[in-house]
C-alpha cells in the first residue's frame, strides 16, 4: 500500500469511512473556493470532535502531508482550499462537524469551537441582548467564527475594529517538525492534549479556572483609530502588524479549536439616513468632519455607487426578496439547498452552471421592483450613495451636519425603507458574481479588490487609465465608507488580460499608499507584505499548513517546489 493510502485508512480509522471523501467528485466542494480557485487533495476528511480534529491533523503530519484546514469555506481569496497541486501528499481537514458555543462572564465573551458560525452566535447571543463582532455579510453567509479571527475579517461596524483576539487554542507543527498544543485560551483545562480538548469540548470547568486577565478578546483600540481621519494609514487591513497574535491573522498557517471574543450590547433605537451626492470631495469632508467632531461614532456608515445599485436591482433582486421573504434565520438551510440543487445539475451537462442562479435570475424578472420610491429618486439624482446608521441620541448632533453638509439631500428613512435600503447594499455584494454568470460568454473575470484608503486621502474614488476602462464592462464599488476601506469588483470583457490590469490596479493602489487586503487574507491572490509573511513563517516554520498562501515558497521548509 502506498504512503497516501495508508494515510487515507488512518483518517478512515480516526473519524470514519463516512467522513472521509477521496474521489473527485465528492471532494470538489472542498476544492473549490467560494469564488475563484481550486485544486487537488488525496483526501477530505470531517472529524467530529476535538480530539478527533488533533488525530487526524497529527496523522497528516505523521505522513508528512500538506494539511489544509477549513472551515464554512466562505473565503473570497482562495485561501481555504487548496491550490494546484503539491509536491507531497496534501488533505484537507473540514472542521464544520465540530459545533459548540459556550457563553462565559454573563455572556460578555463567547467561546467558539471551529464550527460554530457567526448566524449561530447571533442567535444564542440573542436572548442575552448581545451579539458578536460582525453582524452583516459573512453572518448570513454560514461563515465560522474561528474563520473570521482567522482572516482578521474587519466587519461593516464603525465601532468595531477587525476581528481578533489573542486567547484561542490551536497546534503547529514546531522547528523540528512535531506537532504540539497550544493553549493560549486562558482556561486551566489540564495538561495533555487529550485531556485539554476533551473536557473544553465537554465545557468542563469552573469559574475559577477561567484568568479574565489573559489577553485581549477583540481589538478595542479602533475607535481611537477610525477616529484619526487627518492621519496618515489605513484604519484596518489584513497585513496591519498589530493585529498578528496566534490564531488572529493566521490563515491557515495553524489548526484551531476554539477561540474567545468578546460579545457587544446589541444596538437599540437606531435610525437610518440616506444620503445622495455627485461630489466626492464633498462626501470626503462630511467623513473627515464628522469623525473629528461627532460626539460619539455611527453604526455603520455603508456607500454604494450608483452603477452598482443598478447591477445590484437586477442581478441582486433574487437575493434582496428572499431575505426579505424568509428572513436571515432560514438563509443557512437556503444556501445548503441550493448548493445541493447545483451540485446535483453539474452532472448533467446540457444544464447551465450554477443553475439555480440561472432559474432564480429569471424568475426575478417577474416580481416588482422592491426598491422604496425614495431610493430610486435618490438613484435618479445622486451618483454616490451612503447608508448611515446611528442611534436615536445623535439624531440631533447627526442631521446638523447633514443639513451642513448635504442640504436637500438626505432623509431619515422609515423603518421599512431603512430595512430595504440595507437589504439592498446586503445584495450588491454579490450581484457582480450574478452577472458573470448570467453573462459568461461575454465575460473573462470578475477582479475584485478590498482595499484600505490612508485615512487622510480625501481622493477615495478612483480615475483609471483609459487602457483599463476600455476592458471594463462594470465597475462595481462599494463600502465601509468611514472606514475608508472599499470593495472594488471590476468585470472585464471577453478576451481582456485581466492579470496585466490587476498588476496596474495595484501599482496605482501602492503609489496611492493604500494597502490591501483590507478585509479578506491575502489567499493566494496577494503576496504578504513582510511582517505577515514573517508571521507565517513563525506560526508554521516547516510550511506544513496552507503553502502558497500569501504567495511564499510552497515546497518544505519553505523550498521552492519542483
């Protein structure tokens, strides 16, 4: 028997021939990555429990094997899936079978084990009138909240910097190639790891051994940052150096099996401002200003420009109804479902793919625009939109500087425009993917780049060169706009060299001194700048976890492979 096979009947042995896939078919929704990217793996394997997570990572080491972790596989950067193929044995360790949340200090922080979800979190935080680090997006996608602390995702939250903390347990394949537990979660849980994940899966401790001085559980410096709006630097980006601790930023580089954040009061009595201009240093200053002389942040404070809300009320409309339909609680059931209904058409090839998009885009068609008719006229007479959330104390401090800064043109939305207008900036994110799949034959790809402006660039909407718009059947911009932080997709024409255009992008990007990533890893889309990729090559010296990520060396050791 081979080395792979062994390999293969060792996972087979620790979590069970039902848990661990090997053929092409069954592996390929593990291979494949949520936007772009795929590649090969001898094995998927989903262990069911902690201890169970440690043997099969452990046997992978053993064998000398590529190890791969993932989570809900929502990562828009490939980095939660494997890439081409490697010079060694390579498996993916799915940890989505291994649920569990514990609710500790009256729910003011939350342990969560690999394969509880941010939609899960903010359920059983509900009842407590708490809720996690991110509310929107990822939430309603069944993204994990160890995936999230992972990437360092940053969230739409002006108060709320990226996601971190520094108390998690995981392994690492150490120096001289052994694997070993780290417990960094501030719990006494005992000493080997057997004993350790057993009794933390088990909830198996006592007050007492929980040291509430151990470490921080979110990154409560960000107001102050978000604040420096005549500052130089990102407010938030994925290779920020002081936000690599452990688990937070590690992408993959590690395997984890719980972290410990900190929860938030829900926010109550929020109102809703829509905001229209056809003037971006205008809308800069309303930023600047009001990061430097409001009294306390906004919620949220979301931007959308107007040929995105066109895309998005079209090719988005599908989406916007059925979480208006059904609600954020049935959308993870929803997701699976349609996964399944597509992966079952893929085989029938005179069927197009994915098909659901196909059958849902046009029975889209046929339902009414569900858009407020104060939105659409704003989207007749404003070229740039913005959604800002606040609470009902900063109402009056809040439409002073509106009426400053945009007379006539801003109004506070009833409570059913409010959740339109929010449910259709939720729906852009992905309207972009719908088109390129609708429009496959007239589309090469879709570039999308999350990117952190400086704070203090007040030119934050962007002029490209005329060899680069000529490709371009859409440019698609939106997001956190305090922040300074925006998502660009570009979709390119059939035939257009969309590798060249996106070595130009970033190289106006690196002149500008935006960073980027802002919000995702950097997968194997983007290199690591050197702080994070001295971080990788600390977290995982031998480059047993995730190689290629961040675009280092994929071979052992960090050799270039063959």
């Amino acid at each position: 028997m081979s080395e792979t096979g062994a390999l293969v009947n060792r996972l087979i042995s620790i979590a069970g021939r039902d848990h661990v896939q090997t053929d092409e078919a069954a592996t390929r929704p593990y291979c494949t990555g949520y936007r772009s990217g795929s590649g090969r793996v001898a094995a998927v394997v989903h262990p069911g429990t902690l201890v169970e997570l440690w043997q099969c990572t452990r046997a992978a080491v053993d064998a000398g094997a590529v190890i791969v972790p993932q989570a809900a596989n929502t990562g828009l950067t490939e980095g939660s899936t494997p890439k081409g193929e490697y010079e060694r044995p390579a498996v993916a360790i799915n940890s989505m079978r291994i649920k569990g949340l514990q609710l500790i200090g009256d729910a003011t922080q939350a342990i969560a084990l690999p394969g509880a979800t941010l939609f899960e979190l903010t359920h059983a935080l509900a009842p407590y009138g708490r809720e996690p680090h991110s509310v929107i997006g990822s939430t309603s996608l069944g993204a994990s909240v160890v995936g999230g602390v992972c990437n360092n995702s940053g969230g739409a939250l002006c108060r709320r910097g990226p996601a971190y903390t520094e108390l998690a347990i995981y392994a690492r394949v150490n120096e001289q190639g052994e694997l070993e537990l780290i417990n960094e979660l501030g719990i006494d849980l005992g000493a080997t790891p057997e004993e350790i994940l057993e009794r933390l899966e088990r909830g198996d401790y006592r007050p007492e051994d929980i040291d509430w001085h151990a470490g921080k559980a979110s990154d409560d410096g960000y107001p102050e940052i978000i604040r420096g709006a005549d500052e130089p630097g990102a407010a938030r980006f994925n290779n920020d150096p002081r936000l690599l601790y452990g688990v937070s930023g590690s992408a993959g580089k590690v395997m984890v099996f719980a972290v410990r954040l900190d929860t938030f009061e829900q926010e109550s009595d929020v109102r809703t401002y829509y905001i229209g201009s056809n003037d971006t240093g205008q809308m800069a200053e309303f930023r600047a200003r009001f990061l430097r002389e409001a009294t306390k942040l906004p919620i949220t404070a979301e931007y959308l420009h107007r040929e995105l809300f066109d895309v998005a009320r079209r090719y988005g409309k599908d989406s916007f109804l059925i979480i208006k339909t059904l609600g954020t609680a049935r959308l993870p059931k929803a997701f699976a479902l349609k996964n399944r209904i597509d992966g079952f058409f893929r085989r029938l090839p005179l069927f197009p793919a994915p098909f659901t998009d196909h059958v849902l885009q046009r029975l889209s068609r046929l339902v009414p625009d569900p858009l407020p008719a104060r939105v659409v006229e704003w989207r007749d007479r404003f070229e740039h939109h913005l959604i800002l959330r606040v609470n009902g104390d900063m109402v009056e401090e809040t439409e002073a500087f509106l009426n400053d800064c945009f007379p006539d043109a801003w109004f506070r939305c009833t409570p059913d425009e409010a959740e339109r207008a929010m449910l259709h900036r939720f729906a852009a994110a992905g309207a972009g993917v719908r088109y390129q799949v609708i429009h496959d034959s007239e589309v090469e790809d879709i570039l999308a780049l999350d990117i952190a402006l400086a704070r203090n660039d007040r030119d934050w909407f962007e002029t490209l060169p005329k060899s680069i718009t000529d490709d371009l059947v859409h440019r698609l911009y939106y997001g956190h706009f305090f922040c300074n932080v925006f998502h660009q997709d570009y979709v390119f024409r059939k035939g257009a060299d969309v590798a060249a255009h996106k070595a130009k992008m970033l190289e106006i990007l690196d002149a500008r001194g935006a960073e980027y990533p802002a919000e995702h890893n950097v997968g194997h889309l983007y290199p690591a700048k050197e702080p994070l990729a001295a971080f990788y090559r600390r977290l995982d010296p031998t480059n047993t976890f995730n190689p290629g990520v961040g675009k280092l060396p994929r071979g052992e050791n960090y050799a270039d492979a063959s």
